[in-house]
C-alpha cells in the first residue's frame, strides 16, 4: 500500500460513520495475542459518532518485530535497524523536532517513564534507549487528532544539511480512553520516517468519576493532579521541555528508589566528572590509561 493510501485509509477511520458501515455484530469476539477480549453486547458509544467498535478493535501500529530492537520501530519506515552510533543523533533530532512542533503550536505536553528518567539524570536521553515516552492530557490527545493527525513535519537539524520528516500519527482508538482489548495502550506517535524510529505519546484521563483527582493512561500508569501540576519549564536535549511537578515520587513509583542512585545499567557507568552515561569497555580503558601514567 502506497503512502498517500495509507493516509487515506486513516482519515476515513477517523471520520464519522457513513450510511453504508455496517453494525456492530454481537457474538464471541477471538482472543487476541496482544490483549484480552472484550464484551461485544457492551454499549460502544465510539460506533455513533466514529465508526469504532470495540468487539472488533485491531493493532493499529505495528512494529517489525518484538525483541528489544525491532519492536521499537514502525513498519511501514522499516528497512533495517540503525547504527548505534547514528541512532543516538537521530533520536535526539526527532525529540527535538517534537518538542520544537508542540511548543510552536501552543501544544502542551511532557517528558514520561524513561526518558523522564535520562532527564532526571543529565537533561538528555539514555544512551542505550530505543524509543522515547511523553505525554499529553486526553484533550490535547484529541486537539492533536482533529487539527494534526498525519501531519509531516520538516526539521533541519544543526548536526546536519539534510532535512528529515516526521509523521504525527494519532491511533484511532485513541478516542478509547479505557484499555480496551489492550491493543492499543500507544495513543499516537512522532515517526522518523527516514528510519522508522519513533516517540510515543500517551494521553492521561479522568475515567473514575469517583476519583476526580486521578489521571490515568491505557497503561494504568496513575497520577494524581498534584504529582503532574503545575509542570515545570526545564529543557531536554538543548531544547525547551516540561516535565511533572513531583517527578523524583512519579520516577521512584515506577522504577523505585535504585533508579535514582544506582550508577552502572545497561552496560554504561555514570561518570560524574563527565554528567555522562558511559559503556563500559570505554570506561575500563579510561581506568586502564589511568593505572598506566602512575606505573
């Protein structure tokens, strides 16, 4: 499938449903690798207004693989997986083309989960990551799906002359603010779409009314409205960013206390001297240079 048919099947998804969709159909839904199934007799109130059901909700983004590398790209951007030393420029590139996008267009968003953590530590990104985590609260979430959706962005960046684009892709389902079958936690994405590489983006929502003062995502990641706001103004990557207002507890509930204290992971040692994650091998001959000056 070309790509303009691509965009084209997506903005039909979006769109209201026309006379010829069909009804939902009762029954048993298939149980799904990915998730559980849903209770199709169910009220689906997304059918009225977008053409959704639920008892046949599908994996909207796709990823080439499941390990640890290949799961962190999008398929349709897909050749072969980047170089280390090229994945890291080209993932600090795409989250500042994000960040740069969002705050341009009066565009709220914040940094989550691990790379939340790489800024917790130097302001930049893990040097071992392979894809990067924001978040939006669920109004911007559909702001971005009615204004932005399948909006390609061109970023110059000043590590290079060329220029590179990316896709600001919102999941359909993303109207779903419950999980669902569990297809579909990843509300959209920001795709490189030279690699595939990508930032996901999920929304927060109030889905307990008994709970006025809890945010939660698809992920059942929780939050109370202290813990997000006010954000604070911060930078990442050499750009403007924002992160949560109590981000050392958001941090410390989801990795726990280590996290914020431990200084090898991953293969890499931190290195206060330097405010860097280090690989190992680069750091055991550092210390080996350094045992041979005393000989």
């Amino acid at each position: 499938m070309r790509f303009r048919d691509l965009l084209t099947l997506t903005g039909a998804i979006w769109s209201a449903v026309t006379e010829a969709s069909p009804e939902p159909v009762a029954g048993t839904a298939e149980h799904s690798a990915y998730g559980k199934v849903v209770n199709v007799n169910d009220p689906d109130p997304l059918w009225a207004k977008y053409g959704l059901n639920s008892s046949a909700e599908f994996k909207y983004f796709v990823e080439p693989g499941h390990d640890d590398i290949l799961g962190h790209y999008d398929s349709r951007f897909f050749t072969e997986p980047v170089a280390d030393e090229k994945r890291s420029q080209t993932m600090v590139d795409m989250v500042r083309a994000y960040l740069n996008f969002f705050d341009e267009n009066g565009l709220e968003t914040w940094i989550a989960h691990g790379t939340l953590l790489g800024w917790w530590w130097n302001t930049k990104i893990m040097p071992w990551d392979w894809d990067m985590d924001t978040q939006v609260l669920d109004t911007t979430l559909f702001q971005l799906a009615d204004r932005y959706n399948q909006s390609v962005v061109q970023y110059s960046p000043k590590s290079s002359d060329a220029t590179r684009s990316y896709l600001l892709d919102i999941n359909p389902w993303a109207r779903q603010r419950v999980n669902g079958t569990g297809l579909n936690i990843i509300d959209a994405r920001w795709i490189d779409m030279q690699t595939g590489l990508y930032i996901d983006i999920t929304g927060v929502s109030k889905i307990h009314p008994e709970k006025p003062d809890v945010w939660e995502d698809k992920h059942k990641h929780t939050y109370r409205t202290g813990e997000l706001y006010p954000l604070r103004k911060t930078t990442f990557e050499g750009v403007a960013a924002k992160v949560p207002f109590q981000y050392e507890a958001i941090l410390i509930q989801e990795y726990g206390k280590n996290s914020l204290t431990t200084t090898h992971f991953h293969n890499h040692t931190w290195t206060p001297e330097s405010n860097e994650w280090v690989p190992d091998k680069v750091a055991d001959a550092d210390a080996d240079a350094d045992e041979k000056q005393y000989e």
